[in-house]
C-alpha cells in the first residue's frame, strides 16, 4: 500500500481508459501495467499479481485514487508515509538497497542514500524490540484467540524455547492494538453486494442477549456486530422464533 501511495503520489502516473480500466506506470520505468477491475475482483498485469497473487502496488494505487477526492489528500496521506520513503538524513528520494544487517531479531534491510552516502534502515514496527517480530505477532495472535497471557508465554516457551514474561506480553497487546485500530478506522474495504449475517445467544450482566455479525461475502471482512436484548432485527424481521445460520441480504436493499 505504501508503494501504492508512492506511485499516487507522482504526476500522471495513474490513467483511467475505461469504467474498470486503469493504466498504471512502472516505478522503473520500463512501460506500464494495466489493471482491470472484475466485479469485486482485481488484475494487474505485473508479474507481483500474476505469478504471486498479491494485490500489488500497482492496484493500490488505483484503489486509492478512486477513494481519494483530490490532490491535497493525496498530499496529505504522502506526507503520512514519507519517512519511509525517502532518506531520514538529507531527505533525497534516491535511495537503494544496500544489503542486510543481522541481530537477535533477525535479518533487516540496509539502505543507502545515492545523494548523501548514508546507511539506514527503516522502522517497520518492530524496532527497539527484543524478539523477533514473528514471536510478537504469534503471541498477539494466540491471545486474541482465546489464550491467556500466561497460556500464551508457556506456549512460547515450550515450541520457541523463548522466556517472555506475561506482562511483556500485555505491553505489546496495548501497543499494537492501538496501532491497528487507528489503521482500521481509515480503512475502506471494497465490497461486494451481499452481506452474510449471523446471530448467536450470550449471557451479558446475568441475562441472555443476541449477538449479531454482518461480515461481507466476498472479502469476508466484518463490517458491524451489535447486541440486543431480543432475537430480532427489524431489518431482517423476526428470527426469535427459529434462527437462521447464514442469513443473507443485499446492500442495496
């Protein structure tokens, strides 16, 4: 995404040639890729989306400019993403990779600047940590789905031989929750018309309540939950008498 923002970012780089057709510019250069909207669908004709089946730079970019109103926002979401972008010593944009350094955490990818001379690398989230990014990510993991935290540092222990104290573990819940919720909240998914809804029964101050989630079909992304005292929506009329797994209804609607 960030690369994505990068290509935006730039003059002409992005050039719509139909409802579902966008034309994007090589970073390197050498020609341009199109990108082709299918429905709730995309393909890009670099070898990133063909060969790995990612959603490449190339397809943020357009996804981005169809959410973006104008160049000042543009602006202003550049100016967010910058810093890894560009030199952090003279600020030049010409930088190249400049092999790795290694550390307890891993390997990390050394840049240098063509402009200045300096060697840097960038913050990917995990700088000043201890361990290993894979650890933390699999501890956050764990927890949300259900562990303790003193479940979740004996299960590191045992299979990764790695001593993480439970409140080391509580520290990076609060750091990265807030990190992905401030994410979250500027996120605008791309989804397609039909929206699965499901309830189940849970108890709530001593009392059973409805649980509701409304999850889109295509990307599966959650899109809301809501509690309620009574087994029934008005929208989706009255489901107290015999519920229904997998209800489906249309956004348009």
């Amino acid at each position: 995404m960030m690369r994505g923002l990068t290509i935006l970012a730039q003059a002409n780089q992005v050039k719509q040639i139909d409802k579902n057709t966008w034309r994007v510019k090589s970073q390197s250069g050498n020609g341009s890729y199109l990108v082709i909207k299918d429905g709730s669908e995309w393909r890009c004709e670099c070898p990133d989306h063909r060969f790995r089946g990612v959603i490449c730079k190339h397809i943020h970019a357009v996804m981005l400019q169809r959410g973006l109103m104008d160049s000042k926002e543009i602006y202003e979401i550049y100016e967010l993403i910058q810093e890894n972008s560009r030199c952090p010593y003279c600020g030049s944009y010409e930088i190249i990779k400049y092999g790795y350094r290694y550390n307890r955490t891993g390997r990390k990818q050394i840049y240098k600047c063509k402009d200045c001379g300096k060697r840097f690398s960038f913050d990917d989230g995990f700088s000043k940590m201890k361990n290993k990014p894979e650890i933390i990510t699999l501890a956050l993991d764990l927890y949300f789905k259900g562990l303790s935290l003193r479940k979740v540092s004996d299960h590191i222990e045992q299979f990764f031989g790695v001593k993480v104290h439970y409140s080391t573990i509580l520290r990076w819940i609060n750091k990265y929750t807030k990190l992905i919720n401030a994410y979250v909240e500027d996120f605008k998914p791309e989804l397609s018309e039909i929206w699965h809804v499901d309830e189940m029964m849970i108890k709530t101050g001593g009392k059973w309540s409805w649980l509701w989630n409304v999850m889109d079909r295509e990307t599966r992304f959650l899109l809301a939950n809501l509690i309620t005292r009574r087994g029934r929506l008005k929208t989706l009329g009255d489901c107290s008498k015999k519920p229904r797994r997998g209800l489906r209804i249309n956004q348009k609607q």
